[in-house]
C-alpha cells in the first residue's frame, strides 16, 4: 500500500466538501491566530491582489478583504462559496467568489500572495505550482489544529482508532484513506515546490461550548455526518461528548490552538530529491 493517495482517491475524499452539512459545521472549527496574519501582512509587502486557494467559508479571504484592494475567493464547493458568502453578508465587496478547482483556475493577472488555509494537499501540485510560480506570488500555508485535544491523550487516541475502524468497515477504501502515516507524509508532499523562506507557530486561546467542538468535527471528511449516515453520526457524538466533557467547565471548552504558518516562493518544479 502506497504511502500517498492518488489524485482520483483525493478528489473523492475531496467531494465531502460539497456537503452542506460539512460547510455548515466548518464555521465551528477553531480560527487561526490573530498574530498569524499579522505576521503575514509583515511579511507580504504588496496590497494589490490575494487568492485564498480552497477558500472554503472564505475565513481567511474575509480576513484577508481588508488590507488588500482585491480578495479572489477559490473553490470548487458551490456548498463552501454560499456558506462564506452567507458569513460575509456582503461587507466585503472586494471578494470574488470564483467556484473552481485550483486546477481549473486560470488567471493572466499576477498575485501578492496565494494563502493555502488546510487545502494545499487537495489540487494537483504539477498543475497549480507553476501557475503559482507564474503569478509572481508568495505562496503562505497555513494549518491550525488544538496543541492538545481536550482528553488524556492516550483516551483520544482509542477513541480515533475505535471510530477509524467503525468507518473503515462503512466505507470501501478507507483503510487506505485513513492511514496516519500516509497522511503525516502526504502533509509534506508540497514542500518540495516551494523555496521556504520562513515558519513559524502561534498559539492562542479558543473557547467553545462542547456542542460546536463536536459539531466542528463532522466538517472533517473522515467524520461528515452524510458519510456516517444518521444513527452512527448521533452514535459518534455521545461516545465524543462522553470523552470530552469532563473537560468542560459550564459546558465550555477551552482549547490551545496552534496555528503554523508556511511562506515561500512557489517552484514551477518540485526540487530534486
Ligand atoms: C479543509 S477546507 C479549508 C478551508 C479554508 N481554506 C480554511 O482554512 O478554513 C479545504 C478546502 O479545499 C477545497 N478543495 C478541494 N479540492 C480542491 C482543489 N482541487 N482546488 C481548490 N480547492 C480545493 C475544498 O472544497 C475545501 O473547501
């Protein structure tokens, strides 16, 4: 078994997004660090144009909207688009919601700034890192996900495997999707396009009720509420809620949020090696 998934494998794993269920629950998600993108405005000069390349619902492009005179808001989820757009209400007239795959995408212009939130494993980095590379862009990735889930460490980790395994035997193909070593690698894969000329990490405080934590996790593919069906879905929350609420106080979570920051100059060729 290979370690990485293949471009078809992604793009069906990827058809999650389409969900409105799984664009719904992404508004529950943890947001990336205030400081994060301070440190990217640092670091971007130029104010003229930025695409936030799988945009989802538009958290960064929204953010994003304000110093730069035009935001290019991309992905192929007609879901993603109208939940962004519905967050936005229309106070950011600067966004061009544009619904194609990065692949798809085609632009003459040039870019400042290429912002990848939790999407650069999606595309197809031998079509869209040269088409990068050629809008004069820096390309940021950024990934942001709790330093510590709110459980003792080794109860989460039975948890996943017992809810891996359930899924596995529900979806044909999993097994291979869900291998952990496969997606730590598959994580990386990008670096090779790119010429990194920083990282960094921020953490900061996030707070939220037991009930959006829980629904912030039926946004991940592997646990959309439409791959789970209903009775497994309401089956997978209590067993959750039993695991996390004891961390609770008032029914309130307080999570340590690390968000990592990635920035360089796209390649139109992955380095040798
Ligand atoms: C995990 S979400 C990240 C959303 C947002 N960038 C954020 O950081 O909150 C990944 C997004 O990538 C999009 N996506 C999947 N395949 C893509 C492709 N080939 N080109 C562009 N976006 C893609 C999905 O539709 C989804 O909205």
């Amino acid at each position: 078994m290979g370690l990485h998934r293949t471009q078809a494998e992604r793009a069906m794993a990827g058809a999650t997004f389409e969900e409105v269920d799984v664009a719904r629950s992404y508004a529950a998600r943890a947001p990336y660090a205030p400081a994060l993108y301070g440190r990217l405005l640092e670091v971007i000069p130029g104010r003229r144009r930025a695409l936030d390349l799988g945009c989802g619902p538009g958290k960064i492009a929204r953010v994003l909207a304000d110093p730069f005179a035009e935001v290019v808001a991309l992905d192929p989820s007609a879901a993603m688009l109208e939940a962004g757009q519905a967050a936005d209400q229309g106070r950011h007239p600067n966004i061009a919601w544009v619904q194609a795959t990065a692949e798809d995408y085609a632009d003459e212009g040039r870019f400042d700034l290429v912002a990848a939130g939790a999407s650069i494993h999606w595309p197809d980095h031998a079509v869209v890192f040269p088409k990068m590379a050629a809008w004069g862009a820096t390309l940021a990735v950024m990934v942001a996900e709790p330093v510590r889930q709110p459980a003792e460490p080794e109860a989460w980790a039975g948890f996943l495997t017992r809810w891996l395994a359930i899924m596995a035997e529900r979806t044909p193909g999993a097994r291979k999707a869900y291998n952990p070593a496969g997606f730590a690698a598959e994580g990386l894969r990008h670096e090779a396009w790119m010429d990194i000329a920083g990282r960094e990490r921020f953490t900061h405080r996030f707070e939220q009720s037991v009930e959006d934590f829980i629904d912030a996790q039926h946004s991940r593919a592997t646990w959309s509420r439409t791959a789970m069906g209903p009775e497994l879905s309401a089956r997978f929350d209590e067993d959750l809620d039993a695991l996390v609420r004891p961390a609770a106080l008032d029914g309130r979570l307080v999570l340590q949020i690390a968000s990592d920051l990635v920035w360089g100059a796209p390649r139109s060729a992955p380095r040798a090696g």
